[in-house]
C-alpha cells in the first residue's frame, strides 16, 4: 500500500479487535507494516487476513501482554528480524467493573500489567533504538478514565497511563521521538457492549491515532465532546461527584 507511512514498522498492542485492530488496519492502510500483539491467536489471524487482502504488510505475535517475559521474547524477536520499529501503540487494555472491596489479588495485578505495566515495558524496550535514530512515535491509548474517576482499578491504571505518557513527552523534547495519548470515551468495543445508545465506532480513534504519528500532539479526548467532562472533573470536582453519583449510584458492597 502506497502512503505517508510507508516503510514504517508499527507495533499494535490488543490488535485482536476494537481499537486496536481498527488502528492496524488504518496504519497499514497508509503504508505501515503492522504487528499485531494479542493473546487472541484466532482473532489475530482473521485481522491479518483482512489486511493482507487489502495490499497491506503484517506480522503476526501471539503474546500475553500481562507476562514480562513473553513481551521481551515474542516481541523483542520480532522486533530484531524486523530490524526496527518506527511507531509503538500501547492499545492493549483490560476493563474491570467488580467493587475494588471484592477483586482478588491476582485479578487486581493482572489489569495492572496489561493496562499500565505492559505499556510502560514496551516503551522501554523500542525507545532507546528510537532516540539512536532520533526518529520514532510512541502512541499510548488511554481513557477519559484517567482524566475522570471512575472505577478505582481501571482509573488507577489509566491515570497511570496519562502519567506516564505525558511525562515521557517532557522526558523526550528535543530528541525526534514523539509521544502522544489518546483517551477515548466511550467507543462501540467489546468493553461497551452493554452500553445503549449509538457510540462511534473504533475507526474514529484509529484515524486520530494514524494521525498522531504523522502531526504529533500532546493529547486527543475522542469524541470531542468528551472534553467537557473532563473539565467538569477538574473544575468541579464536588459537582462531578454529584454526577457520578446521579449515573452510577449503587451500594458499596
């Protein structure tokens, strides 16, 4: 596929579906050669068929982003017979909606790694080849959860996230790396299947994503609209409490 990221190599994690298959059909589509990361096996095979069918170039790694050791590697060997990669989309996510008082342990780290820690590795396996060759996007997909308090575990991972992310853009001035977040609202995904309504569908993040690797910004919230939540939170927390009350009041168990 010819386009403005052609002869790029872009890393996609939880490419499986949602946003993130979303994402790596849009990179391919302007020129990008994708690996897709996810535990999904099946599921990745059937994204990597729709791509190729398309024209487009893509790498298959089955991982369990929740595992240090697959992540160096599975992904630190398909990233040495790839010889470099160009753009990072820290995508993979977990959601979790149990009172914090009745989440086991081992649940509780498991949203940690996947969410936050898989991130934070990744980055720092491709970065130091990125700042070597001065040239590199490190996208990371968060949520309006990490702008606004939601659920304790989900919020602390993704507040996480945005911390990390916006930190790491500071870190990097001045060195031809970029690093960029996006926080989704909510999105037609599997995560959101339970929700009514008409939500936009992934493709909308994916497209801003794409974008991000050839404009970099500091962050997007998708939909737009969503900024004004955002705000909300940090403007008038006590009135955001009450809203939040008012949407999702039950009794803590």
């Amino acid at each position: 596929m010819a386009g403005a990221l052609r002869g790029e190599v872009a890393i996609v994690t939880g490419a499986s579906s949602g946003i993130g298959a979303a994402t790596a059909r849009e990179l391919a589509r302007r020129g990008a050669t994708v690996v897709l990361a996810a535990r999904r096996e099946q599921q990745l095979e059937a994204e990597a068929r729709a791509i190729r069918r398309e024209g487009g170039e893509v790498v298959v790694v089955p991982v369990d982003l929740a595992s240090a050791d697959q992540l160096s590697g599975r992904v630190g060997r398909t990233v040495a017979e790839l010889g470099r990669v160009d753009v990072l989309v820290n995508n993979a996510g977990v959601s979790w909606s149990t009172p914090f008082s009745a989440s086991p342990a081992e649940d509780i780290e498991r949203v940690l790694r996947v969410d936050l820690l898989a991130a934070v590795l990744l980055t720092r396996a491709v970065l130091p080849a990125m700042l070597e060759r001065r040239r590199g996007s490190i996208i990371s997909v968060g949520s309006l959860s990490g702008r606004v308090a939601m659920e304790p575990l989900y919020s602390a991972a993704k507040y996480g996230l945005r911390g990390f992310s916006l930190a790491l853009r500071r870190q990097l001035a001045g060195s031809g790396v970029s690093a960029s977040l996006v926080s989704p609202g909510n999105i037609r995904t599997a995560m959101t299947s339970h929700r009514a309504g008409d939500l936009p569908g992934p493709e909308v993040v994916a497209r801003v994503i794409a974008d991000l690797v050839e404009k970099p910004r500091r962050e997007v919230v998708v939909p737009r609209q969503h900024y004004l939540i955002a705000w909300l939170e940090q403007a008038a927390p006590s009135m955001a409490d009450l809203v939040y009350r008012w949407r999702h009041w039950s009794p803590v168990r």
